[in-house]
C-alpha cells in the first residue's frame, strides 16, 4: 500500500520535475548525481519560502520605520502644543499678576482715601454735635429772656394799676411825674429786651441755617462713603475667592492654613498703633464696622498671600519640558510623583519656600534634594544630575537647587517630582493646576 502511494507521488512531481542528473568529471573518473523529483521539490519550495520569509519581514521592518518615524512626527507636535500651552498660560499668569498688582496698588489708594474721608467725618460730626448744643442754649436763653418780658410787662401792668388806683384814691400823696418816671423806665426795660429777643432770634435762625448745610454736607460724605466701602468690598471679595479656590483645590483647608500662618506672624511692636475710631462710649456706626470688615479681609487676603508662598504651588521648571509620567499605578506599583523629562541640565527650582532636609545620594531616585515647607508639606527633587544645595539651607520660591540628570534607576534625564502632605503622597498636579488662574 505504501509502495503504491510512493509511486503515485512519484509521478505526480515527475510531471513538474523530471528527473535529472549532474555529471561531476575529474581526472580519474566521472561521477553523477541524481536529482529525484522529490528532492527538487523540496528545494523549490525551500527556497520559496526563504524569498517569502524575506518579503514578509522587509515589509515588517518598512512598516515598522514609517509608523517610527509618524509617532516620532506626532511626538514633536504633541511638544510644540503643549509648549504653545505653557507659553500661553505664563502669558496669562504674567497678566492676571499685573492685574493683581494694579487692584492691590488701587486698594491701597482707595483705603488712605477712606481713612481721610472718615477723619473728616468724625470732624464734621464733633462740629454738628457743638452746633446743636450751642443752638440748645440759644433757645434755653430766648425762652427765659421771653419769659423774663412777660413777668415784666405783667408787673408793669400791675404796677400801672396800682399806681392808677393810688392815683385817683390817694392823689394828694403822689405826684404825676413819679407815674411818668416809672413808665418810661419800665418803657425802656422793655425794648431793650425785645432788642435782645430779637437778636437771638437771628442768632437761632443762622444756627439752624448752618446746620442743615453741615447735615448737607455729612449726607454727601457718607454717600461717598458708601461708594467707596462698595467698591472695596467688591475688590476684596474678587481677590480672596480665588485663593480660598486655589487651597481647596489643592487639598489645603483655608481655615487651618491661616491659623497656622497666625501663630507664625503673630508679633506686634510700636511706634505704630492699630488704627481706631472715637465712638465717646456709643456702639460704631455702620461706616466704622465696614471699615474694621475690610481692614480684616485685607489681614486674610495678606494671610494668604504668606501661605501661597509657603505651599508648593509653583512649577519646578521654568524651560520647556514635556509630561512623561504621572502620579497613579504604574506597570503594577504605584508612582508616587509627576515626571519631567527635559535635556541634560536644565535647572530645577524650589517650588516653595523651606529648609534643605536631604542633599545627597538616596537609593533609587540617584541624586536627591528634600525640601521641608509650611503646613506639613515636602517636596522631593529626583535623578539629578548636580546638586545645587546643602543639607540644612534655607531655600526660597524660585531658588535653583540643582539640575536635571539620569541618576537612579531611570530609562532617561529628567525629574521625579513628589509632593507630601504630613508624611502622605499627594498628586503635584493638584498644586500646579490649583494655582493656575491665580498666579
């Protein structure tokens, strides 16, 4: 049976491929070999398969090059707009610290206009209150004077009865020019106090005439006033919202950021007084507890002006980088920082203020820098190439600390930026987006 199939193969390949045969000739004798079917076959399709086999893999490797060189293209533009965005956003960061700046400096103006406007209020008011006392005795003296005419033209009518009656009764015991010497003295007693009356009663008159001007005048103050202490209020408001967004945001509480900014701020010393209002034992007036509400916000915009400096809101380069890893899982472990990859060198800057707490080699990040800030928080610096700090140095916002190198365990240059909060890793991002649209 199998000889059988044998030979119908046999015949089969010696269609396509008779049998040949190669003659070797030496000097001696002649040789051949025989090329059965089979064996043609085998080396026909050998060598097929070899060209296809390198057809196939040329055309991998061709394919592979052009989808290299599309990633690498799109690699390069995916940098350019990322740079176009980082310059777009320092752009706007630089515009919106121009106008915090000019709203801070018009602040500032708008406060010294207010403290002025209140010295002449409470002027204004210390004259109103002189001028009602004064105008209270003018009408106390005009009310005695007038009752001081009465009683005398009451005497004087008693007076000429009685004389009358001692006249017509006893008129050989008093003579004609005593009555008329009395009369003209209770005559004149009378003008003359009607004189005066009348003077007083101008007197009062031009009080109260002046009066309703100084009224006038403190109603056009305290309109200004109010004018004033709104647009203050709206400044003051506009600029705290966005840093108590910013320190939300970044997972910060307000509240115990400026506690804690309190206590390390909180010495006070002369020749300069806080400022306060003469009120003469009564409550404030709604201008005064306006003004002491601003004078307060002012304290906590300050406050957090302190504490955005103090907190790791700002970027640890300043040249063009690109994403190459963020905070999360990892190939099964988690990364617990953002990575920066830029070209060998490029300087890397403290993102707060703080103290140096590590300087040095530190296992797998290579060359390290630890930064100790406020509230808590560290910010770790990896694989630098060059250290530009020491242990124990006090570093400000902005200050170099060292540049970007492939120390460590890394596949390429650039910076593993961690922050900590209390010990626990936190994503950088929140930071750094957190204070986008304020800084």
């Amino acid at each position: 049976m199998r000889t059988r199939l044998n030979d119908r193969i046999h015949s089969f390949l010696e269609r396509w491929f008779p049998e040949q045969r190669l003659f070797l000739r030496s000097d001696s004798k002649t040789r051949f070999i025989r090329l059965r079917p089979g064996t043609q076959a085998l080396v026909v399709l050998g060598s097929a398969a070899t060209i296809s086999w390198a057809i196939i893999a040329s055309s991998v490797l061709l394919m592979e090059s052009i989808g290299a060189g599309n990633i690498r293209e799109q690699a390069r533009r995916d940098q350019s707009l990322y740079e176009e965005r980082l310059n777009s956003l320092s752009e706007a960061r630089e515009a919106a610290d121009a106008e915090a700046l000019t709203a801070h400096e018009r602040f500032n103006a708008a406060l010294t206009q207010v403290s002025s406007m209140q010295s002449k209020l409470l002027a204004s008011e210390d004259r109103r209150r002189e001028l009602e006392t004064g105008i209270r005795v003018i009408q106390s003296t005009l009310r005695n004077t007038m009752s001081d005419r009465d009683a005398a033209i009451d005497e004087k009518e008693e007076v000429v009865a009685v004389l009358e009656g001692r006249a017509e009764a006893e008129g050989e015991r008093n003579s004609l020019d005593d009555v008329d010497a009395t009369l003209a003295f209770l005559n004149d007693a009378l003008e003359k106090t009607a004189a005066e009356r009348d003077h007083m009663a101008s007197e009062a008159e031009l009080a109260l005439d002046e009066a309703e001007a100084i009224a006038f005048e403190r109603d056009l103050i305290l309109d200004r006033n109010d004018k004033i202490f709104t647009q203050l209020e709206e400044a003051l408001t506009v600029s705290v919202q966005p840093l108590e967004k910013m320190f939300t945001s970044a997972g910060l509480p307000p509240e115990r950021l400026l506690d804690a900014v309190k206590r390390g701020y909180s010495g006070q010393g002369g020749p300069l007084t806080p400022m306060s209002f003469s009120t003469k034992g009564m409550e404030p007036s709604a201008d005064e507890a306006r003004a002491n509400t601003l004078l307060k916000g002012l304290d906590r915009m300050n406050l957090y002006r302190i504490a955005a400096d103090k907190a790791p809101f700002a970027m640890p380069l300043k040249s063009s980088f690109r994403f190459t890893s963020g905070f999360g899982p990892r190939w099964g472990r988690m990364h617990n920082g953002t990575d920066f990859a830029a070209s060998h060198g490029t300087p890397i800057y403290s993102t707060a203020d703080g103290v140096v707490i590590t300087a040095g080699w530190h296992s797998g990040f290579g060359r390290m820098v630890k930064v100790r800030h406020e509230f808590g928080i560290e910010t770790w610096y990896g694989h630098m190439s060059r250290l530009r700090v020491k242990e124990g140095q006090r570093v400000s916002k902005g200050q170099r600390i060292g540049d970007m190198g492939n120390t460590g365990r890394s596949t390429g240059t650039h910076l593993h930026y961690e922050v900590r909060v209390n010990g626990k890793p936190t994503n950088p991002m929140n930071f750094i987006k957190a204070a986008k649209d304020v800084f």
